[in-house]
C-alpha cells in the first residue's frame, strides 16, 4: 500500500496535538476553539460548515388521503 507522506504528517501533528492534553477530547476542543478565537482577532474570516437540516419524520396519519379529482 501506498503511504501518502502529506497525509503522514498531518496524522503525525493531530497525534502530537491529542498527546499534549492527554488525549482528552474536551481540552482539544477546547484548545481549537481558543486557536480560533486568535485568529478572528487578528482578522481572519472563520467559515463554518451549515448546520444539517433534519428531516421530518413522518407522523402516523388518521388515515389514507382523498385525491382530489
């Protein structure tokens, strides 16, 4: 199998990251969060993804509907 050395070293950096709090999910996030707020000082846009939108589930009916003709 082919080993991508890009890929490698991002995987590489996400594991030194994750290592230096322990691995602790919350102070990771934590820690992206504060990085972030940075560089919104500093000016820099942050884009966020939207939001998925639910789909409605649907609700048992009182019955079959009438078309209309």
């Amino acid at each position: 199998m082919w080993i991508d050395p890009i890929v490698e070293e991002i995987r590489q950096i996400r594991r030194e990251h994750a290592a230096r709090f322990g691995y602790d999910i919350k102070a990771i996030f934590d820690d992206l969060r504060r990085g972030q707020e940075e560089e919104r000082k500093k000016g820099r846009r942050i884009i966020s993804r939207p939001s998925k939108t639910r789909r409605k589930v649907a609700t048992a009916s009182k019955g079959p509907r009438k078309r209309k003709s």
